[in-house]
C-alpha cells in the first residue's frame, strides 16, 4: 500500500480482499510489527497561518510551555 501510506483499516481490509473485522486486522498488523501511525508531525503544522496562530497561542502563554499546559489542564478534577 506504498500508493497511498494512509489508508485506513477498513480501505486496507477491502483492497486486499480480506473478510475479516477490523479488530483482527489490527492485531495482526501489530503482531506483525506494523505500525498504523500516519506521522509523528501533522502537515498542517507547515501552512503560514496555522504557523501563525500557534504563535500567537505561544505568545499569549507567557512562556509556559504548552505541553506543560496540557498536563495542568488533564490533571485538575472535573467540576461537580
């Protein structure tokens, strides 16, 4: 599938002519060693304005680093 390196389960399932559920298609390609993840870096990060917004979020953080912001957000409770 070096044609188009994104195809999903169910696309990869039907070109190959398999009849099997995409659960068991994803254990044998994890069996197998095969990894589905598309890219560790999204495409768009490129494009000049999402570029541009994502500096500007940076910015309006004052130099805390988002990641770090992120674990702040996950590790607060949940209002009641």
């Amino acid at each position: 599938m070096e044609t188009q390196p994104d195809a999903t389960l169910a696309e990869l399932r039907d070109r190959l002519g398999l009849e099997v559920t995409l659960g068991h298609l994803c254990r044998t390609l994890h069996k197998m060693k095969l990894s589905l993840k598309k890219s560790l870096f999204a495409d768009e990060q490129n494009r000049p304005d999402v570029k541009a917004a994502r500096q500007r979020w940076q910015a309006a953080l004052g130099g805390l680093d988002p990641d770090r912001l992120v674990l702040l957000m996950r590790a607060r409770p949940r209002p009641t």
